[in-house]
C-alpha cells in the first residue's frame, strides 16, 4: 500500500467535494438564509483545508494508485462522505445528533433515502437541495464522476472504476473507462434535465422539479415534501415518477447503445426483460391486493400498485401510499422484492436482477444435473456465458449478502427492535431502498432506531452501494499489509 | 496435364494415386518426414523441400501446371504455398484450412482467397457429405456438386402435405434455392414450361446445400423430428449438430475431453452436450439410444467410430453413419450394416479433383427415372470475355440447372452474364450429351 498515492486522490476528490458543497452555499446567499450558509460555507471551507493538507503531505507522490490503493481510497472516501456529508446538518442544526446525521448523509450518498427527520417540510431550503444533490451523486458515483473528470489519472482510473460501479458487469461499454465513466454521466445528466423538465411541465414548482428528479434518477427517495411524492396527489406526476424510476434501474450501457442508435439492445437485454417480467407480475399482484383498498377502482389501484412497487423494485422509495397498510401477502411480496433491487450498470441497488436469474439458471442447471449428471450446461444469458468464476462470485456475493443482512438484524433485534423493524430496517438499507415496515414503514423515520444502530445501519448502506466485498476488503489486514 | 501435389498428408497420397492413374504428370513436394518410395512405381517426380520457396515451386515447373494442390497438415503453409504457385502461373491453386474459423462463411469451400483459387475445409466437407447420406434416406435422388457448392435433389409431390396450387417456377422459396425442372412420365421438363403440377410429378430442387432444408420445409416436405445423437465433438460433428438441430431435431452430442465440451455447449445454444465416452455401451443404453433416429460418429478415432456405429445399429439405432479420417473401409463396414461410412480423406480428394475439372465421373451422375443425365461445365479462368446466357444455344430438352459462382448457387434467370470461372450445371439427355459439349466447346476458348 503506498499511503501517499491513496492521499493524493482522496485529496482530488475532497476538491471535488467541496465544489458540490457550493450548491447549497449558492442557493442560501441566493435566498439570504444565514444559518444555512453558515452551515454548508463551513463544510465546505473544513474539507478544502482537509483537501489541501492531504494534498500537500502527498505533494511528492505519484498519482498512480494499485488494487489495494484504490480499495482504500474508495472505501475512505465514502466513509468521510458521510461524514463531511452530515456535518453541515448539524451545523444548521436541522439534525442535531451526530449519528443521526451521519445516517442521512451516508443515506443520501448511497441513494438509500431512509431518513431520520420527521418533519421534512420544516427542513431549510438549502438542505433540501443538498439531501438529493446528494443522490444524484451518489448514484452514478462521485468516484465515476472524478474518473470522469480528472484528466490526469489514467492507469489508476480502471482500478477506482472497478470497485464503485454497480453489478457484476458493466453491459455495453467497453472501450476506455474513462470515456465509459464520462459517457455514463452525460447519458445520467440527460435523464436527470429530462426528468426535471416533464415534473416542471406537470406542474411542480421548479425547485421541487429539479430536487425531485435528482432523487428519482439517483433511485434514491429523499423528498422536499414530508408525504413524498403523495404530496401533489397528481396522477401525472406520478406516471412520470414511474418512468422515470423504471429508466434509472435499467442498466445505463443500454441507453448509450439507444444513443448511438442500437434501439434493439434495451428490448433484446436479457436482463432487462427479467426484471420487467418480474415487476409486471408484482404489480398485478399488488394491484389486485388493493383493488378493495381503492373502492375496486382498477385505474387507481394500478396506479398505486406501480408507483409502490417500482418504488421498491427500483430501491428509490418514494412513496404516494402507506403501503405498510397493504394486506399481507402485498407486503411481504414487496419485502422479498427488496432484496432483487434494479439492474447491473443502475443506480439501482440490491442483489441486481442479473444475479437473481444467474441464479435461477444455476438451479435448473443443478435440477437437469442430477437426472443426467454428465451433460455439460454452460449458464447463458443473451449472447454470452458466464464463465464459472463469475458464477462462483455470483453465489458468494448473494451467500455474503445474506449473511450480512441477516447478522445486522440480529444486532438490530438484540438492540431492542421488532423483528420485522429490524429485519426490513437492515435490507432497506442494506439494498438502498429506503422505507422498511413496521416502526420503519414509508410513514415512520428512522429516529427511533438507537444511535449505534444508525452506525451500524450506515455501514451497511455502504456495503450495498460498494458490493460488500469493495468496502470489507479493507478489512482484511492483508489490504494493509505489504505485498 | 500437370499436377503438383504439395505435402505428404494421406490425402496427398490418394491425389498421386488417382491423378497418375488418369495419365497425370504428378509431382509431389514435401519437406515431411514421411518415406514416399513406394510412390515411385506411380511414375511420379517427388521433390523434397520447402514449397514457400520460390525457387523450388519454379524446379518444379509450377508455371505450367494445371493444378495445384496444397494438402499438407499445415494451414498457413498451403495457404502460401498455393499462393506463390498461382503467382507463378499455376491455373488452378487448391488449400487445405482445417481451421473452421479461416472462413468467412459455413461453406465447405471459398474462392478466390489471398490469390488462391479454391480453399477447402475437410470437415466441412466430410459434414455435407453425410448430409446428404442422411438426405438419401428419404429422397431417391441427392448430390452434391462442384465442391458440395450446389445440391441437386427430386422430391416427389406425392410427399408434400399438399399439391402446390401454383406454377412450379412461381414457388417462392428461401433466396438461393429454386426449382429449375419438374420431371414427369420420365421426362425433365423445364420448370417455365410447366403450368400446373400433377401428383405423379417430381420436383427439381436445387441450391445451396445448407438452405436446402429450409426450402424443403417450405415446399411442405414433412419434415421428421426424430432424434440425433452425434458422438466425438471434432469440428465436422459439431456442424453436423448444428445444421441438424437448425432442422428443428433433438440433438445430443458426447464428447469426451472435458474441455472441448464446455466449449461446444457455449458454442451450440440447442444442443445438449454430454461429457462421457460415446464408446461405452451402458451410457449407450441409458441413453436409450434404440430411439435414436440417427447415431453419427465423428470422433477422432476410426475404430471407435466404426464400432460405436455398429454397436448403435445392434441395439437398435435407425440409421447409423460413420466418419471415418482413412479412406477404403467404407464398403466393409456398409455390408455389416452401418447405413453410410463417410471417409474424410475420400472426400476431400473427390472434391478436389472436381473442382480442378480433373474428374468429374462422381458427377455425371444419371438422374433417378429419367433419361437425363447431370452435366456440368466450367468456364474457364482465361476466358476472354463474359457472355450471355442468351448465346447460349442449347440442344433439344438439355436444361440449364444452375450457376455456382464462388460457392453460391445462382438461379439461371438471376444473371445474364457468365463470368470466369462460373460452374454451369446442365441436365442433359444421354443422347444430346455430345451436342451440348460441342456447343460449349466454343466458350471453352
């Protein structure tokens, strides 16, 4: 490990940072709001002073970073997001605990979207702003966003790339990472304008538009509205909630083939097809759970059916209903489709609905195994074949997720917590969706979750957005020692 | 004529054989360790050394050479070879590739690549060639012509599901099939001569060998969906897996080296591929293979593919067809019951000297229930111009079946012009047989 290199590009990226912190600086001069300039222009002076200290300890380093550089470079700079992140809530005082505001940072950075405030109407402007420019960053990923940005890294792009982009590959893009990370950006940026433009012209007032559209292509789920998006109770927007939801858990290689006109690829994607399959059957299921619930208005309930479960299915977590007072069999379908989350190459997370139907095919292969043990059945999907090593990382990501999921509860449980709180508590937040049931349902926050849960569920947050592995790595020793 | 054979594969052997024996002027250069003496009774020049060097190819007066045949083990060796020796004013140049992914299309053969005239793929070959075997099973009349380029086939309209309510020459058929005669009471007719289709009648079916099933199955041929077990994964039983299963069967293919299996289940999407030894006779069995409709061996082993062949016949199998790398044991093995045995060095030397125009006594095959007989004539690489199909003036009841130009089948109303090298295949009454010659003689030069 060479210390110096990871400080050079922590230091880059902390620059970065503070040039995001000029948004909500901005818009409270903008708006003559003293204590949130206060707050963010603090933030914002504390980690350029890290940035530039950092930067100058490592003045003499070489920007080329290794493997285990660039593991510790990402999984730092996540972590100090959450808290430089948070620090400008507390400051203001919007959020006056610590562990709480870093809950709603690392929320934010990892397009989680569960929050701790309750009255999210009383919240200042700027901070509104600053809670889902905090999504839309994390979405893509600030580390994509330096990769895209920076000139001058080169060589150690690929290995920084690597460890924050989402899923198991990355479909459709394959030249350089760099003009991958850049093009994945322009591709966000027009959804995110699009997006903004079609809330704008539904009726939203123009700083909800763009906040809103933040949140929705981030798949995060922070609102300027304490009822989310059932505040403007308008059918439009919520369709237009609903597209625009679907697109960011689509894989984003796919809309660069779009671009350069390969309309084919998104229909033709395998895994595209998969998840589309699998939210129309929930849906339907949904929809007809409800149909009672809406005077069997079939419209309505089709509308609240998609808006809920793409909500989930999309790890966004907006909400346009309690649908913690869904029946039963409606929630624990919405409970398990927590765990699938979005598409590889989304903003989306989750276990990816490519690894669910690896998965699947791994099963069938294992069941026509056993009644002819000799065939040779290679896992495909599309065009190409899973090689074993990808299947071997498949299963034991899912095995780690699970395991991770599971023991988190348990600490959760052990803390004081319901069952069912603690168990969609941690895959909420482990699979960056937001709202869980029960005391953590889409009406309820995440106050009450004791200040080390709210540690430990930050954690977690950033072992889903980083893939576990990514961020657990770091804690090997092996990662620190040398060679 | 004179011939150079370059290398000392088993192929190159039969070549000398049968060009000698047709009053052929043989040489053979080889740079092989492999001891040619008992060749010189054949009468022929065997020069030793290394055919990519020029001054080597002009020792053996390459330059006035009709044919040449690079048949050597090495790809890229006969492709340069072959090469320098069509440079150096060979007529005709012939490789050997057996690397299926040198060629751009699934042909068997492709000209006119890097200089060389023809390239050929021995497995691809051999695959055709069984085929067509397996095509024969059902239909009386099945050949492969100029280089498996162009199949020839009659199918009775008593087999289709029903009588085609059109002209014959206004079927609509996949592009590179077509139906050029109808043969009735005896007779081939031209096809634009013939209004309405009667049930006695049989069709004239012509193309590209690998779109001929898809013609079939357009015609209304019904097609069986009986099952297909292939054993040995060598390059010509995974294309045989794959136009078969393309024919919409049930194929299963064992290999056993662990490694190429995984390869083929990648490669082939509707092929289940086993990993085992397709010679064993309890897998045979579990397998249940006295339902199979077609047992083909193709592994690299003779004896095996003979056996397991005979062996699948015993318990039951249909049909059962043997690939075979020697050449010879064919006839044997067909009186013991095995439907077809395919020898892969026969094939490609049958097709080599078809394709060089030096024998064509495999073609001129008399067509089932007629009295016509298969002719075709090359044009030849030094014409001087191209001309027109219209100057042709054919004798009485001879018909023009088709043009292979470059491996493709061409419908004769889809082009006006012949070009060099173009292979016209005519059906031509026995009798107006030398007529026909005479009158193609004049292009000849």
């Amino acid at each position: 490990m060479y210390p110096l290199a990871v400080a050079k590009n922590l230091s880059a990226l902390l620059l970065l940072f503070a040039a995001l912190l000029c948004a909500p600086v901005g818009l409270s001069v903008s708006q003559n709001n003293m204590s949130a300039l206060v707050a963010y222009a603090t933030s914002a002076l504390i980690t350029t002073i890290l940035a530039v200290v950092l930067g100058f300890i490592s003045r003499n380093a070489k920007p080329r970073i290794h493997r285990k550089d660039a593991l510790i470079t990402v999984a730092m700079m996540w972590l100090m997001m959450g808290v430089l992140g948070g620090l400008p809530f507390v400051i203001e005082g919007s959020i006056s605990d610590p562990a709480a505001a870093l809950f709603e940072a690392v929320s934010g950075f990892t397009t989680t979207g569960a929050t701790v405030v309750s009255d999210v109407d009383g919240l200042s402007d700027p901070t509104n702003l600053w809670r889902c420019l905090m999504h839309w960053i994390g979405g893509m990923g600030i580390v994509v966003l330096f990769v895209a940005v920076f000139p001058q890294i080169g060589v150690s792009a690929k290995q920084l790339f690597k460890n924050e982009a989402a899923g198991p590959i990355v479909d459709g893009f394959k030249p350089r990472i760099k003009e991958t990370a850049f093009s994945l950006w322009i591709v966000y940026t027009i959804l995110t304008v699009l997006c903004a433009v079609s809330f704008f012209a539904a009726g939203m007032n123009s700083y909800d538009a763009v906040c809103h559209a933040m949140s929705t292509l981030g798949t995060g789920g922070f609102s300027t509205r304490g009822a989310s998006t059932g505040f403007y109770q308008s059918p439009l927007i919520d369709w237009i909630t609903c597209f625009f939801m679907f697109v960011a858990a689509l894989n984003f290689g796919l809309f660069y083939d779009v671009a350069r006109g390969r309309w084919r690829s998104l229909f033709q994607d395998k895994e595209t097809r998969f998840y589309l399959m699998i939210n129309l059957l929930v849906v339907m299921v949904v929809m007809w759970c409800i149909l009672p619930l809406h005077n069997d208005n079939g419209i309505e309930s089709l509308r609240y059916a998609l808006f809920q479960t793409l909500a989930v299915t999309t790890t966004t977590g907006f909400m346009t209903e309690d649908f913690d007072k869904y029946p039963d069999i409606a929630r624990y379908i919405l409970f398990m489709c927590m765990f699938m989350g979005g598409c590889a190459g989304s903003t989306a997370g989750g276990l990816k609905a490519i690894r669910i139907l690896a998965i699947l095919k791994l099963i069938f292969r294992e069941l026509a195994l056993v009644i002819q043990p000799r065939q040779v059945i290679p896992v495909r999907i599309g065009q190409s074949t899973f090689p074993p090593k990808v299947l071997h990382a498949i299963l034991t990501f899912s095995v780690a997720f699970f395991f991770l999921w599971a023991f988190a509860s348990a600490i959760l449980v052990a803390m004081g917590m319901d069952f069912i709180s603690a168990m969609s508590a941690t895959i909420a937040c482990l699979a960056s969706i937001g709202p869980g049931l029960n005391k953590v349902g889409p009406t309820q926050n995440f106050m009450i979750v004791p200040a080390a849960g709210k540690v430990l569920l930050s954690f977690c947050m950033i072992a889903g957005r980083l893939e576990i592995f990514a961020l657990f790595a770091v804690f090997h020793p092996q990662c620190w020692r040398k060679g | 004529m004179k011939t150079v054979i370059i290398g000392a594969s088993e192929v190159a052997v039969i070549l000398a054989k049968m060009l000698s024996s047709n009053m052929h002027d043989v040489t053979i250069i080889h740079n092989e360790d492999r001891d040619l003496r008992h060749l010189y009774e054949l009468d022929l020049q065997i020069i030793e050394g290394d055919a990519t060097h020029r001054a080597l190819l002009k020792q053996a007066a390459v330059s006035q050479a009709t044919l040449v045949a690079s048949v050597s083990h090495n790809a890229s060796y006969n492709l340069v070879s072959s090469a320098l020796a069509s440079e150096l004013g060979a007529q005709i140049s012939i490789a050997v590739v057996e690397d299926p992914g040198f060629f751009s299309t699934s042909a068997a053969v492709e000209y006119d690549v890097l200089g060389v005239e023809a390239v050929l793929n021995t497995a691809r070959l051999a695959g055709q060639e069984i085929m067509k075997r397996i095509r024969k099973i059902d239909l009386d009349f099945v050949v492969n012509l100029v280089g498996a380029s162009i199949q020839v086939l009659l199918v009775p309209i008593r087999r289709l599901n029903k009588v085609p309510s059109q002209a014959p020459s206004e079927l609509s058929l996949p592009h590179g099939t077509f139906v050029p005669a109808v043969l009735r009471d005896g007779d081939l007719i031209a096809a634009q001569e013939v209004h309405s289709l009667d049930i006695d009648d049989q069709l004239m079916v012509v193309g590209t060998p690998a779109l001929i099933s898809s013609a079939l199955h357009k015609l209304g041929v019904p097609s069986s969906r009986g099952r297909v077990m292939i054993v040995g994964g060598s390059s010509a039983g995974a294309q045989l897996a794959r136009r078969l299963s393309r024919e919409g069967r049930r194929v299963q293919l064992i290999e056993a080296s662990e490694r190429r299996a995984v390869e083929l289940a990648e490669d082939l999407e509707s092929v289940t591929i086993l990993n085992a030894d397709g010679s064993n006779l309890a897998l045979l069995e579990e397998l249940e293979v006295q339902d199979v409709e077609y047992m083909i061996t193709a592994t690299s082993d003779d004896e095996l593919n003979l056996t397991t062949a005979l062996m699948s016949k015993q318990l039951g199998t249909m049909h059962a067809f043997a690939l075979m790398n020697r050449a010879g044991y064919g006839a044997i093995y067909e009186r013991l019951g095995v439907n077809g045995v395919v020898s892969r060095d026969d094939t490609l030397s049958k097709n080599i000297m078809t394709i060089a125009d030096v024998d064509r006594s495999d073609e001129n095959e008399t067509i089932k229930g007629s009295h016509h007989v298969l002719e075709i004539w090359r044009a030849p690489s030094n014409m001087k111009e191209n001309f027109s199909l219209n100057a042709l003036n054919l004798p009485p009841q001879a018909i023009l079946l088709g043009i292979v130009r470059r491996a493709q089948a061409l419908q004769p109303g889809q082009t006006e012009a012949i070009r060099p090298r173009d292979s016209l295949v005519f059906a031509v009454p026995q009798s107006q047989i030398k007529a026909l010659r005479r009158v193609l003689s004049k292009f000849s030069n």
